[in-house]
C-alpha cells in the first residue's frame, strides 16, 4: 500500500480532476468526489505499470510508514 497526496480541482463543467503532486503522470476524474477518489486506484496502478516497464522505482517517499511513525490524513468533510 502506499500514501500518495492527491489534488482533487473542481472543473468549472462540473465534476473534479485528481493529480498528484508526487506522480505527474497520475491523472483521472469522475463527476463526484466520490467517483474521483474511487478512480484513483485505477489511474495509481496504470503509472506503477508505466514505472515498472520503464525500470523506474515509484518515489520512495509515498511508501506507507513504519509502525512506529504518525500517519495524517486530510478529508474534505461536507456538511448537511
């Protein structure tokens, strides 16, 4: 599993698009957060593929920690 921060920019035709400042190369959207967030494992696994056939190593930083390190989160909470 890995921590990667994601970018989720409204589109002004509604919708969201979601980069990554960490992998330029992800890229995806949907029309609700949830459908953006829920593409991101598909778009993740297209630039691991695209990574591993180019012999490159993903960024070392996005690993997920060590039990012993704090992990934060950032969630975009609406209200009712």
């Amino acid at each position: 599993m890995y921590r990667v921060p994601l970018v989720f920019t409204p589109q002004l035709e509604g919708g969201y698009t979601v980069t990554s400042p960490v992998l330029p190369e992800l890229v995806t959207e949907g029309d609700t957060l949830e459908e953006a967030h829920a593409n991101v494992r598909d778009a993740f696994d297209a630039v691991a593929e695209l990574y591993a056939e180019e012999g490159r190593s993903l960024p070392a930083r996005i690993s997920l920690p060590t039990r012993a390190e704090v992990v934060w989160s950032n969630a975009l909470i609406g209200s009712p």
